[in-house]
C-alpha cells in the first residue's frame, strides 16, 4: 500500500513538498486542498509535475464512498472503501445543531462481542490516522452545498462519534495522531468536546489516553451491571472488571474536567429487568457520568434479542428516578439496517455467494 497523505499534519506537508523541491507555501495549498477532500488532481494551484511526482509514492484517496444508503428520516449510511479495497462503514444523523458522523477506526475487530457484527470476522487491520480522517473528509465534501452561504470555515460534520466498526484504543496510536488532526486548527477543526471516543474499556489505555491532553467524550460501553454479566457478552470483561474501569474513567474526568459517558445496550432477558436498573444506580448514582440506553439492534448471526419500546422506557424512568442522568438513544436509520458492521458483514456475504 502506497503512503496516504492525510495521515500528515500541516508541518509535515511543508516538510515533505521541501524535501520535493517545491516552495513551503505549496504544502499549505495542498494540505487546505486534502483538507476539503480534493484529490491531488483537483488541486489546480500546484504544477502537474509536482502532483505526478507525489502521486508515484503517495495514496490522495484512501477512502472513497462505495455505496450510500439514504433513510426516510435524513440519516445517511455509507460503505467506505479503502485504497486496498478493504471495506468499513459509516453513519451520517442529522441533527439542527449540526451533522453528527459515526466512523469505524479498524476493518472488523478483535473485541469479540457477542452482540456485535464488526467482530463477526475477527481484525482484518488497523485503519491509519488518514484514513479514519478521510472518512469525514469525503462526507464534508458530500455535503458541501448544505453548509452554502455560512462562514468560510464552517463544516458540514460537526460532531463525531467513533462507534463504527473497530476498537479505538486497540489502534491506539493511529487514533491519537487521528485526534491531533481532526481537532488541529489549521485542519477541519473539530473540538474535541464534540468528539466521543467509544471503548469497551481497555483500561491501561485509558489511563495512557488520560495523558495525551484531548478534552473528548470518553465513553464507555457496560452493558451489564456486575463483572459476570459483562463476561458473557464481553470477552474483554475477563480482563478488565468494572470496578478498575469506574476508576480510569475517574481518572479521566480528574485530568480533563470532562464527565463521562456509558454505553448501555438493552437487551432481552439479559441486562434489562428492575434489578439490572437498581444495580446500575448503585454503580454510578453520585458519579459525574451520563447513560446513554441503546436498542439492540439484532444481529442475524446471533440469537440476542432486542428489548421492547415500552420497556426500555421503563429502564429509562427507572434510572431517572434513581438520580442517574440518562437518555434513551432515539432509533433513527432503521430502515436503512443495521448496527456495526452489518451492512459490510452483509457486503461480503453477498460478495462470497
Ligand atoms: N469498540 C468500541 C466502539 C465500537 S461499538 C466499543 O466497544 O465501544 C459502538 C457501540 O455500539 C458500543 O457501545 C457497542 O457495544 C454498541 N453495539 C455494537 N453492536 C451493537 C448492536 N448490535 N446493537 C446495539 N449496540 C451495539
């Protein structure tokens, strides 16, 4: 695989069309040009000898859009294909405050969760910092006409959540150097407080992301209420106990200032009755953190159930009542299907037959 130019920071560009032989000030109209998701060839004020040149060595589209799939309810869902023919997805929800992206930071996964459809395969590979970027890139470029008329810098991704397909702090460095570029300045300059980084809660790299100075949204996904529990859905849980987790995310709201967040999929039978609701105030009632209540979105390969609407409310109210700040996420894109990873699972089924 050929070199990917975003995964370079402006400082970086400048260095390398140097080394090139061109004028620093070029790196800057290449970057603003990758910045807007052109391809080198898009990028009229560099010469066609430089653009061939950087061309032999460097990958300018490592993510292109596949297939979009549009929801009646606005929602947009892409297959991304990467420049080895690898294949992630992403989820575009439109909000009035803005559009908020879901983007996948590995091909498949290595976590194994029972409910999910990423990890079905295993880990293919770990995406670059570029080409988790690119995801957004190529999406802005999608929806330049909606942000028309509004000031120059303005972006039509305003939000991201990276709760596509992958572990992020698996692929921890490449995340990182995804963060320094998403939230840089000079780059699309996204805050990180309109970041969520999604883990199923590694909790050595949580401590060591605690460190690297991002303000974001770290959340996590529990989905159960004590360590027995979680193991049955979460093979990470057999490293990891709930009780070291609590701590890092402790750890993390002492050095940022920023509450934390927890993932929690409903499912039938397993993690949803009044008991589950009591334990789970129990775990987290005074702590500065936020329950997001997910429907399962079932996964054919797996028997796990959803949980019914009137339930879920009910968890919901329970939580509530017990002091615990949580919302319900709503469903939207469901007729658009599936959750992590299902569209590219059924992708590449449908490729084998
Ligand atoms: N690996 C990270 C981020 C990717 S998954 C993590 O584990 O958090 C993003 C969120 O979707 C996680 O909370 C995950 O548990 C949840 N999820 C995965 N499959 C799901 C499904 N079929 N239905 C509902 N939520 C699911």
């Amino acid at each position: 695989m050929k070199k990917i130019l975003q995964d370079l920071s402006l400082a970086e560009i400048e260095t390398l069309v140097v080394e090139k032989g061109e004028k620093k000030f070029r790196g800057k109209q290449l970057f603003e040009g990758l910045t807007q998701g052109k391809a080198i060839t898009e990028i009229t004020s560099l010469s066609k000898d430089f653009k061939a040149k950087l061309l032999e060595e460097y990958e300018d589209r490592p993510v292109t859009i596949k297939e979009t799939f549009y929801s009646s309810d606005g929602t947009e869902k892409y297959l991304f294909e990467l420049a080895d023919g690898n294949l992630v997805e992403g989820v575009l929800m439109k909000y009035k405050y803005g559009y908020t992206q879901c983007i996948s930071t590995q091909v498949g996964c290595r976590m194994g969760c029972k409910f999910c459809a990423s990890t079905l395969n295993g880990l293919i590979r770990n995406m670059t910092a570029g080409e988790i970027l690119s995801q957004i890139l190529v999406v802005n470029a999608l929806h330049k006409k909606d942000i028309e008329g509004q000031v120059t810098n303005a972006r039509a991704v305003t939000n991201v959540v990276m709760m596509g397909s992958g572990e992020p702090l698996d692929n921890y460095d490449e995340t990182v150097r995804f963060l320094r570029l998403v939230t840089a300045a000079e780059g699309i300059c996204i805050s990180a407080r309109n970041i969520s980084l999604s883990t199923c809660g590694i909790v050595p790299k949580m401590y060591k992301f605690a460190e690297e100075g991002i303000p974001l949204n770290m959340t996590v996904s529990l989905h159960a209420t004590d360590d027995c529990m979680r193991e049955r859905t979460m093979p990470i849980a057999k490293a990891y106990k709930i009780g070291e987790i609590l701590k890092a995310c402790e750890y993390y709201f002492q050095k940022t200032g920023r509450r934390y967040y927890f993932e929690y999929t409903l499912i039938e039978g397993e993690n949803c009755d009044e008991e589950h609701a009591e334990a789970l105030i129990r775990l987290l009632k005074g702590k500065p953190c936020h329950v997001n209540l997910i429907r399962l979105n079932e996964v054919k390969e797996r028997s796990l159930k959803a949980t019914g609407d009137k339930e879920a409310y009910r968890f919901l109210g329970r939580l509530e009542k017990g002091g615990i700040s949580a919302t319900l996420r709503r469903q939207i894109g469901a007729d658009i299907g599936g959750a992590c990873g299902q569209l590219r699972a059924s992708y590449l089924q449908g490729e084998k037959q």
